[in-house]
C-alpha cells in the first residue's frame, strides 16, 4: 500500500497570502533614534488616531489615516509587493520598502524613518 505526505511547503501559507486583508493600527513605536527625545511609543486607537491598510490580492492597496482634528480620512491608493519578509508599497510613484512579520492576526511592519533615523515599528491587527 502507498501512503502519502504532504509536503511541507504545500502547508505553509505564504506570508503574501496572509497580508491580503484589511489591518488597522494599535501601536507605533520609535526607537533607536539619532535624538532621544524622539523615542517613545504612540497609541493609534481608532476613533481618535486611525490608520486602515488595506492589502488587496492583485497588488493594490490603500492606505487610510485619519486623526482628532480632521472630519474626513486622508486616503492614498497605491500597489505592493512581496518579496520574502520585505514588503514595498508605492503611492504616488515614491516606493518605500520595509520588513514584516505576521503571527497570527498581527501585523508588525518595521522601517527606519529617513527624517529621524528612527527605527520605526507600526503594529496592526486584522479586522
């Protein structure tokens, strides 16, 4: 008789496969940066600090951002990629790549801020 494995790499999701979705933002953290009163860690709860990414699976995205003093979101429309662990979005033709983790329902995307030297760590949850 035969019996049959999976391979496996079938299993696995691809981690492009787990970013398709929509993630809203907890935290922002600032770290390592070149002045330390930059560093610190804000709060990005919705209603009052709110920022949507939406990872479609044909490649486009949007990025949404709205805070206190604003009556409407600002939105952006843009495309990404994968590529291992890094992902690149582009909107309005400025491509900006960053490293990713997902576990579970978390999304951790990390980058350092080109203004501040900072070492930039957003965290997302799924919706």
């Amino acid at each position: 008789f035969l019996t049959a494995c999976e391979d496996e790499e079938d299993t696995k999701v691809s981690l492009e496969t787990q970013l398709v979705g929509t993630w809203q933002s907890i935290t922002l953290e600032r770290m390592n940066c070149s002045s330390p009163d930059s560093e610190g860690s804000i709060s990005l709860d919705c209603p009052d600090f709110c920022l949507t990414l939406v990872f479609n699976s044909d490649g486009t995205s949007e990025d949404s951002y709205k805070d206190p003093n604003d009556q409407e979101a600002v939105v952006s429309t843009g495309s990404y990629s994968v590529s291992g662990s890094e992902l690149t979005t582009c909107y309005d033709n400025e491509c900006e790549t960053s490293s990713f983790q997902i576990a579970g329902d978390v999304l951790v995307i990390t980058s350092v801020g080109e203004d501040t030297g900072c070492t930039l760590k957003l965290t997302l949850n799924r919706i």
